[in-house]
C-alpha cells in the first residue's frame, strides 16, 4: 500500500471515529463544529493530492501533519475544550506522522500533539499547573 493511501486510510479511521464520537453531544456549538469538520477535510484532502503528486517533498508531509495538529486544537476547543470527546483527533497526526516522516520529525509532532491536548485540559477545565 503506497504512503498516500495509507494516510487516506489513517484519516478516514479518524474522521469516522470523530463521528462517532459526535452523536449525541449537547455541548457542541453548531454551525462552528461543521466549518471545522469540513476545514479539517478540505485540507486532508488538499496533501493527499500534493503527497501523490510529490511524494519525496518531506517540507509538505510536515506542513500538512502540524496543520493537522492546529486543526485538532480548534475542533478540540469549539467542541467543548477539555470534555470534548473529540480528543481522538489527536490520533490523526501522530498516525499521519509515523507514517510519512523520518522518525524525528514524527517525534517532534508526537511531543506538540501531546501538548496541546495537555493545554487545553490546563485551560478548559482548571487544572492546577502547581
């Protein structure tokens, strides 16, 4: 299976399980979950094209994983911050990373994945940092 279709595959377990994990929720604010939702697609589907189309450019499989990474962090906090159940969309650029990036690079996103979850648990439900 090429790298391309492996993170085609990756993202859709993501996005399926973010679905999933939607059904249900009251806290979640409508109509900015849908623009987020369809950000966070558009732009999946914008570097699977590129990564076709250049699969050695390892400048464009970075961009794309962090861009992931900010995009969970939104999605995460319009969808209820710390209580979200969304939590899960994390998982898509560690997978995205582990599958497209020297192991470095997969550490580093790995690490700030890890971070930005951590701050939005420290912001959104008060936790203390001391």
């Amino acid at each position: 299976m090429s790298e391309a279709r492996k993170y085609e595959t990756a993202f859709l377990a993501v996005l399926g399980a973010a679905v999933f994990l939607l059904r249900g929720g009251g806290e979640i604010a409508f109509p900015g979950i849908l623009y987020a939702l369809a950000a966070l697609l558009a732009l999946n589907l914008t570097a699977e094209m590129s990564l076709r189309r250049w699969p050695e450019n390892e400048w464009l499989a970075t961009a794309a994983v962090l861009v992931n990474v900010a995009c969970a962090t939104w999605i995460q906090r319009i969808s209820g911050g710390a209580e979200s159940r969304l939590w899960v969309l994390y998982l898509l650029p560690i997978q995205a990373a582990s599958l497209l990036l020297p192991r470095s690079t997969a550490m580093l996103v790995t690490t700030s994945s890890a971070l930005l979850l951590s701050a939005c648990a420290v912001v959104y439900a008060d936790i203390p940092v001391w």
